[in-house]
C-alpha cells in the first residue's frame, strides 16, 4: 500500500513540507505520554500540542518520506540532554515538528501529528499509547498498549528502507553529523519545563 502524500506545517506557516506514502502500514500512529516529551513542548511555548493529558501524537516513518518545500533554514534542533532524543523544530515560530535519533545510521523520523494538514485519517488509529504513568489528571481507562507492535513497526521499516535504499536522511549531512547544531537545554531550563 503506496499511502496519501500529507501536507505539514509550522505554526507561522513559514516552514512547510510534504509527509509522503502515509497509511497504517508504511507508519505507526502513536501516543506518547512522557514528561521529556512535555518538557520539549512546554519550553518552545508549544504546549497546544500535547492533549488535555499531556499526551503527544506521533506519526513514526522514515526520513525518505519527508519532504520540505519552504521554510528549510529556519528548521532547528534542541535536546534536553546531551544524549537526548533529536527534537526538530521550526525556530520562526518554535513549532514542534520531528524527532530523530541522534544517529543517521537508522531510519527513524517521528512527526508531530499537530503540524500536520487536519485531514489525517490516512494514520489510521492509534497503534500504541506509552508512558501513561505520566500522563496529567489522567482517566481511570488510560493505559499502556501496543509498545511491542511500535517496535516492531520500526525495526521492519528500517530494514526495508535498508533494503529499497532508502536511507537517505537531510537531518544530517554527508558526514552523519546534524545539518544544524542542537542546542542543548541546561539542567535548569529541563526543570522548569518539565510538568511537576
């Protein structure tokens, strides 16, 4: 199954792109409950994408499938740690848009559901919800699921764009390093972003 191209934005709309071969099959819809995953939210101001519960929708793909069409110098990069997850934004604006590992040598992009053009039903349903012991005020029926299916989503979309080659990844440059220099918040500023 091929999937739909999907339309993404950052809030300004001054950075813009395309998520291409979007369906259930080609990525995994996720939901991410973390306080890292807060605390990134909260210190870019961008707290309107977390749910009322302090959850995070994730589409899980390969970087191949992404393309920027505007605004590609304003994409920026920060960490909460020095070995942190990538987490890619646009700086016009402090848009969330993408996380990364801190490796090129695997095929692993996550994007902000929020950034993307609201007809996202080509994601299909949530395919695991994690990390919900540190979800806000969260209901009785809130639960961890599907951590296995993601995992196994990943391995088997990074061996097959091994496989097709295409492993082609612009978050960083020829020499495997980061096309921007991350910054990486202070002990401090993950403290006072990070929900009490």
């Amino acid at each position: 199954m091929a999937g739909v191209d999907l339309a993404f934005s950052c809030r300004c709309g001054t950075l813009k792109g395309v998520l291409h071969s979007v369906s259930p099959t080609t990525g995994s819809h996720v939901k991410c409950y973390c306080r890292d995953c807060q605390a990134a939210a909260h210190h870019l101001g961008a707290a309107e994408v977390l749910d009322q519960h302090g959850g995070t929708e994730i589409y899980q793909t390969i970087p191949a499938e992404i393309e920027l069409t505007e605004g590609a110098e304003k994409l920026a990069c920060m960490r909460l740690s020095p070995k942190g997850l990538m987490r890619w934004y646009a700086s016009c604006c402090n848009s969330p848009l993408f996380n990364t590992l801190a490796s090129a040598k695997l095929a692993f992009v996550g994007v902000h559901v929020r950034a993307c053009d609201k007809n996202t039903e080509a994601l299909g349903p949530l395919v695991a919800v994690v990390n919900t012991g540190c979800a806000i005020d969260p209901p009785e029926n809130l639960k961890n699921f599907g951590m296995r299916r993601a995992i196994w989503g990943f391995i088997r979309r990074n061996l097959g764009a091994k496989l097709r080659g295409r492993t082609e990844n612009f978050f960083f440059d020829a020499n495997r390093n980061p096309i921007v220099t991350p910054y990486v918040l202070t002990l401090e500023e993950r403290r006072a972003a990070t929900p009490k």
